[in-house]
C-alpha cells in the first residue's frame, strides 16, 4: 500500500506526490501572494469535497490549517504564479488526478 505524503515547494510552485522516499508525480502549482502567503509548515488533508463551485474549479481538498487548502482553478492561467490568498491552486484535471491518489489523512509539508 502507498505511502503518500505531498511535499509542495513554494519557491519552485510545484507539489511533488511522494511514494516513501521516491517523487510519483510532480503537479505545477499557483501559491499565495506577498501579502497572503502560503503558510509553510506540516499539514494533513483534513475532507475532500469535488466540485466546490466558485474559484475552486473541480475540487477542494481541505488542510488541517483553518481555511487552507489545495483545489483546482477557474483561472488556469494563474498557475505557476503568486495569486491565491494562500490557498495552492491547481489545474482542474491535475487536481482530479492528485485527489484520486491521496487518501484524507495525507502528510502535507509545505516549504519556503
């Protein structure tokens, strides 16, 4: 069984889905801007809901950190990019694909 934990590297606006030791799949990502940074530290995905509605584009999937999470995108041409007020956006279909690998209760590390 896999051992997934996400690791999502702020400056590099990536998130690496590990398997143990060894990068699975690599997703570019939109982090938050100067004045709503992405808070970094360790997390876990607490719910996940498809189809959120609004700017969440195809699903949400909810941090232990209050009002954080990763979700998809109704603005695709923000990824790779400081926009979000915090949260780690995207591409609707990479978001499909991440929330179909890793189960609530993931690791979630989220470095400078």
């Amino acid at each position: 069984m896999p051992q997934y934990h996400i690791i999502i590297d702020l400056s590099d606006r990536m998130l690496y889905v590990l398997d143990g030791d060894r990068v699975v799949r690599g997703f570019p990502v939109g982090v938050g801007k100067m004045v709503t940074q992405t808070p970094s530290g360790e997390f876990e995905i607490i719910n996940k809901v498809p189809n959120p509605g609004g700017p969440f584009g195809a699903f949400w999937m909810g941090l232990s950190k209050p009002h954080y999470g990763i979700h998809g995108t109704n603005n695709p041409s923000s990824i790779g990019h400081e926009v979000s007020h915090g949260c780690i956006r995207m591409y609707n279909e990479d978001v499909l694909q991440l929330a179909s690998m890793v189960p609530i209760g993931t690791p979630v590390t989220i470095r400078p």
